[in-house]
C-alpha cells in the first residue's frame, strides 16, 4: 500500500464500500444502526493504523483505541455471517469500489481491462477481494492487539 501513496480518501472510499457489503451480506434483520457504528469504528481503527504505517514506511500499533468491548463483541458475531463467502462478498466489495472510483483501476492490472460486467466472477476480481475481507477478518479476530497483524 506504500508504494501506491493511499490516503485517507481511497480509505474513506473503501470503508463505505465495506459497510455496504457487510449490510448486504447480513441483511435487514441482523443489520441495524449500533451494529454499523461498530464496524466503522473497526474500520476506521484499521484505516488509521494503515495510514500511520504508510507514513512511516514499516506497520505501527496504536494504543489504547481498540473499539469498547460490545463492538467488538457484535464485529466479531457477525464477521462470521460474512466469512463463509470471502470470495463472493470480496468481489462485490471490489466491484463497488472500482464503480464509485474508476481511477482505482489503475492499480489492480491484473484485471484492469476486465469488462464491468465480468467482474464479480473474474478470478482475479474475486481473489483480491477475498484477500481484502480475509485482512479486515484478522482485525475482526485481533481487535484487542491490532500488533499482531504487523
């Protein structure tokens, strides 16, 4: 992430996006206003800590601003309603990305001339955003410590 300069827009982006899927993937009757605060808060704990490791070149851990316990306890819960399609919810997560920004296509070449409607079963697609959720889902697992993930 270093080497493409992100920011905290591409990580706002993202993050939207993120939010979008996980409501999606849980559906109406396990998604609600508390459970979105949680994982936004989660996300942007992540996003922070990404950024601050951008800046200084090597991965850094903040203290003391992990989510309050019941966050992390409602994160965690439903983390497993999405786990289990890694692959499908990335490459929605992928795919809305690349359709709120464009420009972001710049850097995935590996499926950069994919047509938008190949997209959500291109393998590359696909395998980027299970990778993306699979680093959001050690965060989900690692909320008190996020030093583990460095």
């Amino acid at each position: 992430h270093t080497a493409f300069a992100l920011n905290q827009e591409v990580f706002n982006i993202v993050g939207g996006l993120f939010l979008t899927v996980l409501e999606e993937g849980l559906g109406p009757t396990v998604w609600n206003d508390e459970l979105k605060e949680a994982w936004k808060e989660t996300f942007d704990l992540i996003a922070k800590e990404m950024l601050k490791g951008i800046e200084e070149n090597k991965a850094t851990v903040l203290e003391g601003e992990t989510p309050e316990a019941k966050m992390q306890q409602l994160v965690a819960e439903d983390w497993k309603i999405i786990e289990p399609d890694l692959h499908g919810n990335g490459a929605k997560l992928v795919c809305q990305l690349i359709e709120t920004a464009p420009e972001i296509l710049q850097f995935f070449p590996g499926f950069k001339n994919t047509p938008a409607a190949d997209m959500p079963n291109d393998r590359e697609v696909r395998g980027h955003g299970r990778l993306m959720l699979r680093t959001f889902g050690q965060a989900v697992r690692n909320q008190k410590n996020f030093s583990v993930m460095s």
